[in-house]
C-alpha cells in the first residue's frame, strides 16, 4: 500500500506551493477578474514546465506522471489560478501526440507560453457555438465535434471580449467550424483521443477544486477561531463547526477518489474509467457544498468583494460547470460499471479511453499480505461453517458462538495482531483489514471480537500483570469475552461525566450505579467498566476503570432490543464488590485509559461494508424488477441514484483506507478516523433511506431477497452513526484536528 509522495513529488508540492502563494495571492487574482487571464503568472507557469506537465521530455516537456499533474493542480486550486492552465496541460499533451510540424509548432509555442491554446471538454456531434473556458485569450482552441478531433485557430487578429461570466474564466463563445482548423484525428481514434483527454481534464480540475475548497474551509476555520460572538468565538459552536467538519470529510473524499482513479489507470484496471467520473462528480458536489458553508461561516461580511472568500464561493462552481452538468458523470459511472461502457454521448470506445498515467507508485491494495490473510480466513469458514452454524450467524452480538470463537483462537485469527506472548502473531493493520473485510464476506460478525480486542489491548498498556495473567489468557484463547460499560442514561456521548459510584473498601471497591447499552452484557465474562471515584473533582477526572467480572454477584442485566433486531442491555450495579486487582491504571486516573480506548476504537469499522451489501440488494432488484415491460434499471434516473450511492461507498471505502495509511505509516493523524467513521455512517444511513424509496414498496419486506437487504439496511443504519461514538463527536474532533477550531463540547 502506498498513498504518500516521493521526495521528488514533495518538491514538486512545495515548489508550486511558493509560487502561487506569491504569484497568484488575493489581491493578484482581483487584478486579473476583468480578463481572467493573469500574463505574468502564464510566462512563470510556462517557465517552470508547468503548461507541458503531460509532455514528454523528448518534445520539450516535462514528462510528469498523472500523478504529478493532480499535485500541481491541487496547489493551483488552493491559490484560485488564473487562466486556462487545466486546459492548456490537456492541450499540450494532444499536440504531443500529432505528429504533423502544424502540431508541433503549435506546441512549441504553447510550451513557451507565447500562444495559449485551450481545450473544450463537452463533445459536440455537429458542428455549433459553444462556451469555451480561456476561449477569450486563446490563439487557439481543441475540441471534439462530427468524429473528429481538431484545433481551430482564431481567425485572423480578431480577439474576443471575455464574457462576463460567475469565475472569470476568460470565457467566449467559438465555432469549431470556423476558422483554420487541424484535424488531429477522425472516427474511432479521434473518441479515444478526446475521451483520454476528458479524463485527464476531469482529473486535473477534480484535484484543483479539493484544493480550493481546503482552503476555504481553512480559511472559514481560522475566521471562525477570530470571530467573537456571544461572548464565544463563534468556531465554538456545533451549528459552525459541524458543517465545516463534514465538508473536510467531503473534500478529503474527494482528493482521494482523485488518486484511486489514478491508480486504477495505472494498474490497467477495469473500473478506471468509471473511478474518474466518480472523482469529477464527487469534487463538485463537494466543492459546491463546502465553498457555500465556508462563505457562510462569515455571515454578510463573506457576501463582500474584499473579502476573498467569495472568489472561492464563484470558482469553486464556474470551473467545474465549464465542462458541463457534473451530474452527467453518475450516468458515466453506472454505464461503466454495470453497462459495459456504453456511452451517453456517442463516445463509444473512446469514451472508456484514458491518458497514459506514467510512472505512479500509488497502491489502494492490500498487497500479499493482505492476500495471505483473507486467503486464511476464507479457507477456515469454508472448513468451519456448517448448516447449524450459518442458522446462528448474526450481524449483532448474538452471532457469537464460544465454540468458534475458540476454534478462531487455535486457527490463529482471533487475534492476530495482539503481541506473539499474548497469543497473537503481531500482525500489522493491512493484515487486520484483509481479515475483517473476509469476516464480513463470510457472513460472521465480529462484534465481540472486536470488542474484545480492543480491551484486551487496553490491558496490555494499562493493566497490572497480575491482571493481564487473569484475563489475557482467557480472552486470547476465545473462552471469555467483554463488553463495555460507558454509557449511562443521564450521559448518553459524555462519557466523562460518568456517576456510577466505585468506593474504596479495604482490598476491594464497591459499585453502585447504572450502564446503558452494555451490548453483549447477557454473554460476555467481563464488562470494561467506567466509574467515578472522586465526584468532586474536574470533569475528567476522578475517573476509574476496570474489568469487573459480569458473574459478580450485584450485577443484574436486563435487555433492550432495537429496531435494527439486535439486542442491547442496561445493567445494575449493586453493591457490588470487585477486588482492586481488577483496576486498570491508576486510581482517579481512567480517562486516559478510556481515551485510549476510545483512539483504538475510532475509525469506520465495517459501516461501507454494510453499504455495499445495500448497494448490491438495490442494484439486483432494479435488474430484475420489471415495470411496463423493460427493467428499471434501464431509467437513467435509477441508475443516476444507484451510481451515486456506489460513489459514497467507494468514498467511505477510501477514508478507511486513508486510516490505515495512517497505522502503516505510524504517523499521527487524529482526523482520520473520525472523519471516516462519520462519513461512512452518515451516508450509509442517507442513501439506505433513498435506495428504500428506490425499491418501494418491495423494501417493505423482510427477508433473504434483494429488497429485504435494503429493508434491513435501513433499519440497520439508523444506529450506526451512534455507534461507538456519535457522528457529532466525530465532528466537533474533525474540527478541532483539521481545522484547528475551538472545541464545540463542554
């Protein structure tokens, strides 16, 4: 697995960083809004290689990666470039590829910057006026029309006035049947040249608007720390803070469908195609979103001319609408993955065409570890999963069954990752993700599991060693297991403010209180258990943790079932008397244990795995249900909606792999987690609510069908964004670690 940049592509970064901090600030950009063309920043560009990125070297270029290209554009979005720099960069790779002299002087001087030469991204099948981005500078313009490809020069010394347009964009109105013209390609060739270049196009402004709407959010996140209001700086409050955060998740999201596309090219891999309509619909809804958030975050003083973040709010539309209606391209993404690529515009294979990627060292995989480690666990199911066994699987925490689950631990993957003398084999985090998404496939949950997992390696760094010799053991040989015991009724998220009493007494404490949600309370040997053991000191402190015993005389557990057909507990300490042995950490000390805890247990869990599971029961039902005769899944409208839950999934997919980017690597990144975790849960419970409408009324019924899986989905989903921490904490921590603002809780 490989998402990071090599010292080279660091350079690369920091190099443009600098130059479009200087050359293209503020004040820069308003200079140029009445052309929309900047002079001197295009001869700079021209002189750092960076208008023939996608040139080979032999032609004078720079000979750049795909890759390296999205990281110059991400820079460029972040400063609001000015002028037709996307387009010139897909221009100059066409013309590299013709190879006419008329070609190649129109590049040398594209490369010098002494002619601009734009690219029109929206196909034309005859021959009529079109809005062209740069059209009003350009010497130039290639486009798509009638099955061919080809440059048309401006006619003579006519020039343009630029339309007054939302991003100054330099815009004008051509006919590409006007005018000198070059026909770099005809029929089938021209498709695959113009669709490779659609791509790149797409790629280039989908990475330049992830960076624009960064900065818009930082810039929003630093106005709102400044902003007093209320006595409050106004980033405190969860109506400013939540919306930012989650519009960080959006762009991160989109950044890194941007790289997968790229990969995925490079690989050879059949989704590519629809990976890059994904990125380029995803960036705009993203960018729309959190550029309009961001402006708001200043109230009327953001409505101001003077006031930049406006020029984030305008561009952060006009660039993408250049190429059209970006929703177009969920069409794309289900013609690609479930049409075979039948097209919408007459593209035919040309349409699947895509830029050669270069040198990318970029990895999504998991790699042959990861392979090894879900070969394992697919090989033990198909060993171990009988009839009876299959009856009793579950997704909740009464899927668990003692006799695998110590059948996990002689078989080695219960808990692989936990340190050879704790009875693990010290796997890493791509080993442990292979092996939870094969769980998943197998049909068997992992609640206890994980659970368990997650406790016992809290013992390891906190426990005592008499303690560690008591439990581990038990829970590393699948014969115990734990649940937790955080929540109580008057709490609810504020785990701090726990008030279930824990006094000292001799050798022993005594517990008197209350836990809600203690799911698998009714199964498990020992509940992690949270307890106040000073009540007069500061909010989190006086905290003290153990691992009471559930078998403890005092304890009684009474149930409560869900909607979603798993059953939960609220339990009841009485007097119960627990040994001090059974203490984790030091007394009055528990908050940084369960803070550790609560880290370990931050992330996305398998919530895009339960989405795809729903993608899959939606997409089987409008296959196979039938109205007036044809299926529905033959309405553009249902496979606009099943494309668009097909690229949320994919996106929470990437943020979870964004997490264990994070594992691998050992650097901290506290946002991500959170902000995977969120994302993956919000949307998870938004489109299980629109793919039910989809399959009305059939997802009115439970049962094994296409339809019972969006039912239960819907049901499902509806908890899991409180699960393990609600999605407003992970907001208000997304805020606090990326956007640097106030805490929002108290």
């Amino acid at each position: 697995m490989e998402l990071g940049l090599s010292e080279d592509q660091e350079r690369l970064r920091e190099g443009f960083a600098r130059l479009f901090a200087v050359e293209s600030s503020g004040e820069r950009v308003r200079a140029a809004e009445s052309r929309g063309f900047d002079p001197v920043l295009w001869e700079l560009l021209s002189e750092m290689g960076a208008l023939g990125l996608r040139v080979p070297e032999s032609q004078g270029g720079s000979g750049a990666s795909l890759h390296d290209a999205v990281i110059v554009a991400e820079q460029a979005g972040r400063r609001l470039a000015t002028g037709p720099w996307r387009e010139a960069i897909v221009a100059g790779a066409l013309l590299a590829g013709h190879p006419s002299a008329t070609a190649s002087s129109w590049l040398a001087r594209l490369l010098k910057g002494t002619s601009i030469v734009t690219f029109a991204p929206v196909p034309l099948e005859q021959i009529e006026p079109m809005l062209v981005a740069g059209g009003a500078v350009a010497d130039a313009v290639i486009g798509f029309h009638a099955s061919q490809l080809v440059l048309v020069e401006r006619s003579g010394t006519r020039r343009e006035d630029a339309l007054d347009d939302l991003g100054a964009s330099a815009l004008a109105t051509w006919n590409l049947g006007e005018g000198p013209r070059l026909v770099l390609a005809e029929g089938e060739a021209a498709k695959k040249a113009f669709g490779a270049a659609r791509a790149e196009w797409r790629l280039l402004t989908a990475a330049a608007l992830a960076g624009l709407a960064r900065e818009a959010l930082e810039m929003a996140g630093r106005y709102a720390t400044e902003r007093i209001q209320f006595g409050r700086a106004i980033g405190a409050f969860q109506g400013i803070a939540h919306p930012l955060a989650e519009s960080v998740a959006d762009v991160e999201a989109a950044r890194l469908l941007v790289l997968r596309a790229i990969a995925a090219i490079a690989e050879g891999d059949a989704t590519a195609a629809a990976r890059v309509s994904m990125a380029f619909f995803w960036a705009a809804e993203a960018t729309s979103t959190g550029v309009a958030r961001a402006l708001h975050t200043f109230g009327g003083y953001g409505l101001s001319l003077d006031y930049d973040i406006q020029l984030y709010h305008r561009r952060g539309k006009a660039w993408v609408l250049s190429g059209g209606d970006p929703r177009e391209a969920l069409l794309e993404v289900a013609d690609h993955l479930w049409r075979g690529g039948s097209t919408s515009w007459g593209g035919g294979a040309g349409e699947s065409a895509l830029p050669e990627a270069g040198p990318v060292k970029l990895d999504f995989g998991l790699g042959s570890g990861g392979a090894a480690m879900a070969q394992r666990v697919r090989q033990f199911f198909d060993e171990k999963l009988d009839d009876a066994l299959r009856a009793h699987a579950h997704f909740s925490w009464e899927g668990h069954h003692r006799g695998l689950q110590v059948a996990l631990a002689k078989a080695g993957l219960l808990f692989p990752a936990w340190p050879e003398r704790y009875g693990g084999e010290g796997c890493g985090p791509v080993e442990m993700t292979a092996l939870r998404e094969a769980f998943h496939e197998a049909g068997w949950g992992r609640h206890a599991i994980t659970t368990t997992e997650m406790v016992g390696a809290t013992l390891m760094q906190f426990a005592s060693d008499a303690l560690q010799r008591v439990a581990l053991p038990r829970l590393a040989s699948g014969e115990a297991i734990c649940c937790l015991g955080y929540t109580e009724p008057e709490a609810g998220s504020d785990v701090a403010a726990a008030r279930t009493r824990a006094v000292r007494d001799g050798d022993d404490w005594v517990i008197n209180g209350q836990k809600m949600f203690t799911s698998g309370a009714n199964i498990a040997q020992y509940v992690f258990l949270l307890t106040c053991t000073d009540p007069e000191a500061p909010k989190r402190r006086g905290l003290t943790m153990f691992l009471v015993p559930l078998e403890t005389p005092g304890i009684e557990v009474q149930p409560v079932l869900t909607i979603s057909n798993e059953r939960t507990n609220v339990t009841y300490y009485s007097d119960v008397r627990v040994a001090d042995r059974y203490r984790i950490g030091e007394v009055d000390q528990g908050w940084s244990v369960v803070g550790y805890a609560l880290e370990l247990e931050h992330g996305a869990g398998a919530y895009e795995l339960d989405q795809r599971d729903l993608l899959q029961g939606a997409l089987g039902w409008a296959k196979a249900k039938k109205r007036y005769g044809r299926s529905l899944f033959e309405d553009p409208r249902v496979r606009e909606r099943l494309a668009r839950v097909a690229t949320h999934t994919e996106a929470a997919h990437l943020l979870g792999r964004r997490v264990l980017w994070s594992a691998i690597t050992g650097v901290p990144d506290p946002a991500a987690g959170p902000m995977a975790k969120f994302f993956a849960t919000d949307h998870f419970i938004r489109d299980a609510a629109e793919l039910a409408d989809l399959c009305a009324p059939d997802s009115l019924l439970r049962g094994a069908s296409d339809a019972g899986a969006v039912e239960f989905a819907y049901r499902l989903s509806t908890a899991t964004s409180i699960y393990g921490g609600s999605s407003e904490i992970m907001r208000s921590l997304v805020a606090e670690s990326s956007l640097g603002m106030p805490r929002s809780r108290s």
